[in-house]
C-alpha cells in the first residue's frame, strides 16, 4: 500500500518541484508513495480567489480564513477513503522521528494542511485538524517547507524506498541517539585520518567504535537526548 499524502497549499509547485526529485521520486515511481496537491484558491467563493482576511480584534498581518480550507478537506474527503488532517504550526507538537515511525505505520493518507500569513483561523483546528506538528521553536514563511519534511521523512521509513534496508534503522534519532561519524575516501585529508578501526575488518570492534562515538556525540551535542536514552533503557 503506498504512503499517500493530499497536500494543501497556495503554491503547490513547492511541493511537487521536491517530491519529483531523488528518493521521493523514485519512490512515486515504485508505487510505494504518492502525493496530491490541492491549490487552496481552487476552493475559494470570491471573485478575487481570497484565502485570507484582516484579524478580529486588530493586529498586524493576514489570517487564513476557515472556508477554503474546509471546503477543500471535503471535497478530498469525498472519496470516502480514511485519512489523517495534519495542520502545520508553531503551537503543535514537536515532529520527531518517533513520531515519524508511528505515522509511518498508519494505515491512512494524510492530509496536510500548509499555513501561511499570522496563522489560521481556529475554527479550522476545531472543526477538521487530527494532530497539529511543529517541526521546530522557529517560525516559516509558510507550511510547505514543514509539510516536505514530513513527507520525506515519512518516505525513508517505507520498506524498498531506501536502497539499503538497514539505512533508516541507522540513522540520527532511530535509536533516540545522534548518529556516529562517517567517512570514506580518501583515507586522509588535509592532515585528518580516518579511524583506523574502521580499516580493521573486525565487526565487532567496529560496532562498538560506532556505538561510543553515538554516545559520545549524543552527550556533547544533545544532552537531553542522552538522559532521555538512559532515563528509557
């Protein structure tokens, strides 16, 4: 069953300029992901296509109005099939690769819904949004950028998209720690040498190597990640 996304957004080519790229590319072409596009002004009433309107009570900046959006998560919506309503936001839960891997196990499309201007109308979370995800203490221009990092996240975690299965279950944050370094060619570079462990050919030794240096990195860089580890084990 393919990964399916419906994307919601006034610029949909940000989307699509990304997905029809690299891994996210290939793996549309394996029929293992698929990613709609829905431009937001298609479902708009007015004349001048408007998907946003002045703030109730003043302040600066546009608000997305609650219309649009609710007519177009009907009319995807209308194919009966199942589906999860995420709103990109600053207020929402932090995205993080747990979280990647349980959505990834749903059963369901997602829709995701692409903010723009100061925010959305609340009646939008209200009325149609399952889960509410940042993708960090920082804010965007817009939800797209977010909306493409969960999508790709989501994708790499798909059994055959990867080339090597044993990528995703390797990489940063899969094990609630940083991942170790990496190297390849050529062995040395302006004076820095690779590990001589890693020319060993003993697994065992390397698998520890790998593993300390996982532990080691996690403690300088992420603190947090490292007692949450051992808060965990």
């Amino acid at each position: 069953m393919a990964l399916g996304f419906d994307i919601v957004t006034i610029f949909p080519q940000v989307i699509l300029s990304y997905v029809q790229e690299s891994i996210l590319k290939r793996a549309s072409k394996m029929g293992l992901l698929d990613v709609k596009t829905y431009n937001l002004r298609d479902y708009t009433t007015d004349r001048h296509k408007s998907v946003d309107d002045y703030p109730y009570g003043g302040g600066p900046g546009m608000v997305m109005k609650v219309e649009p959006i609710y007519n177009a998560v009907k009319a995807i919506k209308a194919d009966g099939k199942e589906r999860m309503v995420i709103m990109t936001s600053p207020q929402g839960k932090v995205f993080s690769q747990e979280m990647a891997s349980e959505l990834a196990r749903c059963q369901k499309r997602f829709i995701i819904l692409c903010g723009r201007y100061e925010g959305i109308d609340e009646r939008v979370k209200e009325l149609l949004v399952d889960e509410e995800l940042s993708i960090g203490d920082y804010v965007l221009t817009g939800g797209e950028l977010a909306a493409l990092i969960i999508i790709d996240s989501l994708t790499r975690l798909i059994p055959g998209v990867l080339g090597d299965a044993d990528s995703a279950q390797q990489d940063s944050f899969s094990e609630g720690l940083l991942d170790y370094p990496h190297y390849t060619r050529p062995p040395e570079f302006m004076g820095l040498k690779v590990p001589e462990v890693l020319f060993s050919g003993n697994h065992r030794e390397i698998q520890a190597w790998r593993a300390q240096e996982s532990l080691r990195r996690t403690l300088k860089r992420r603190p947090d990640l490292f007692i949450k580890h051992y808060k965990g084990a």
